[in-house]
C-alpha cells in the first residue's frame, strides 16, 4: 500500500528552488555557476537579491546568497519567478567571473551576459528602457536561451508549491497586471492597469513580457487557477486561492468573490 504523501513544506520549497537552480545553471550556464544558498526575503519592493559570500561556515568555507521574496510567488506568473532568479544568477556568475560594478550598480558586462542568455536588461522592464544603471529590471527575449529552458522546465511540471498569503495588494497588482499582458484571453475582464507595473518596474527585477512574446508552453503554465477579490469600493483584484489583502483605498478587506 502506498503511504499517504505527507508535506514538508521547508523541504519542498527548497527543493524546488534548487530544482530551478541547478536547471538554469546547466541550461544557461554550462553548470559552470557554484551552488549558492537560496533565502526567502521579504525585502521591500525588489523582486530578489544577489550577496556574494554571505553566508560562512566554521570551516572557513563560504558561499553567496540569492534571495527571492515569496510576496510575488502569489502574484507574479511562475515565469517571471524564474526570471528573478535567473537575473540574480548572472549577478553570481559575473562575482565569480566577471568585473562587478560598484555595489547595486549593473554594468555593461553585467548587461551582455543578460543579453547572451536570453533576458534583455531594460530600466523599465520594456523595450527601450537603458541598458545599465542601478535599479535594472529585464524582459525575456522571444526564441532565447531563457525562455526555452524557461519551458523545459515548466514541462517537467515544475512548480513552487507554497506561496506567501498576505501580500500587499501592490504585489497583486503587480503581478495581475504582468498577467493580463501575458495571456489577455484568459484574464476575463481582469485585465489592470498596465501603469501599476510600469510604476514598479523600475525598482524591481521582473518583467512582463515573457509569455507575450510567445512561448506558448510558458503562456500555458502561467494560467495557474485565480480567484477574483472584490474590496468595499468594489475595485478588484485576481489572485491565487487564500490571499489576505486589504484595500489601500478603502481600508476594506478584498473578499473572494
Ligand atoms: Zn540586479
Ligand atoms: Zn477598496
């Protein structure tokens, strides 16, 4: 007899971040990057960072850091978790091969790599946006590296299982809106303001143009289940089962509808 499947959430979660580590990294970078320790960070407006040799252990030995922040992991599609990821990936392989700029700044080596595997360095997450500077986001480039080891992964159905429930509705926003650029059919009459993205591009590593350039199989995975929430002055917001989101107009809370 089978045994039930017990959840581990600490494991899964890391496991699974680790699975889309070790992917990329063979995928993008010939396996060529040093495993690093992943964190979960709630750091406030950004997406993820990059600290290298963070972390040391009695033995002398050390090792960087990339943290993701799990408030987006409810409201972004996975792709662009997955973009975090990889934009930080390229801030660990150019520390241990390449020329850094000075700290929080993207240089043009920085900007090259990027562009090499696939994710175009854009300040405003968009097409035409500069290439190098401090606060960097990046969209995926249609046909390239990222995007199609982006869907090899996603069609090994990968996943990451636990997400964080009470996100600011500016991270549902966020992600509601990076949505419904992506896959317009399927957000019926939820389709944001492109302008709340475009808001926060700037401050944050994440784009949204990954699906909309038309990888199907990445568009696909993307229509994970939503749930419409509707707050006191009826504004509303789509986002994965069970978030806890108050209104910061009305001070209501966004009940599921
Ligand atoms: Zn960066
Ligand atoms: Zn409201």
């Amino acid at each position: 007899m089978l045994q039930a499947a017990r959840s581990v959430p600490t494991r899964e979660t890391y496991d699974e971040l680790q699975v889309a580590y070790s992917h990329f990294n063979a995928r993008l970078f010939d396996g060529a990057l040093p495993d690093c320790l992943i964190t979960l960070q709630r750091e406030k407006s950004t997406c993820g960072y990059f600290s290298a040799k963070r972390f040391a252990r009695a033995d002398g030995e050390t090792t960087d850091e990339i943290a993701l922040n799990p408030s987006y992991f409810a409201a972004v599609p996975l792709v662009e978790t997955m973009q975090t990821l990889v934009h930080e990936m390229v801030h660990l392989w150019q520390h241990h091969y390449g020329a850094p700029g000075r700290v929080r700044y993207h240089n043009e080596e920085w900007a090259a790599k990027m562009e090499g595997i696939g994710l175009m360095p854009s300040s405003t997450g968009r097409p035409g946006g500069k290439r190098t500077g401090d606060k960097m986001s990046d969209y995926a480039v249609e046909g390239g590296p990222f995007l199609l080891a982006c869907a090899e992964l996603l069609t090994l159905s990968f996943n990451i299982s636990w997400y964080d429930r009470f996100p600011a509705v500016e991270h549902v926003r966020f992600g509601e809106s990076s949505l419904s650029a992506a896959l317009p059919a399927a957000v019926g009459g939820g389709a944001a303001p492109l302008a709340s993205h475009a808001l926060l591009a700037g401050v944050m590593h994440a784009s949204v143009s990954a699906a909309q350039d038309g990888a199907a199989g990445v568009a696909a995975a993307n229509k994970s289940n939503r749930t419409k929430y509707v707050c006191g002055c009826r504004s509303a917001v789509w986002g994965k089962p069970g978030l806890v989101i108050r209104c910061g107009v009305c001070d209501e809370a966004f009940e599921p509808q």
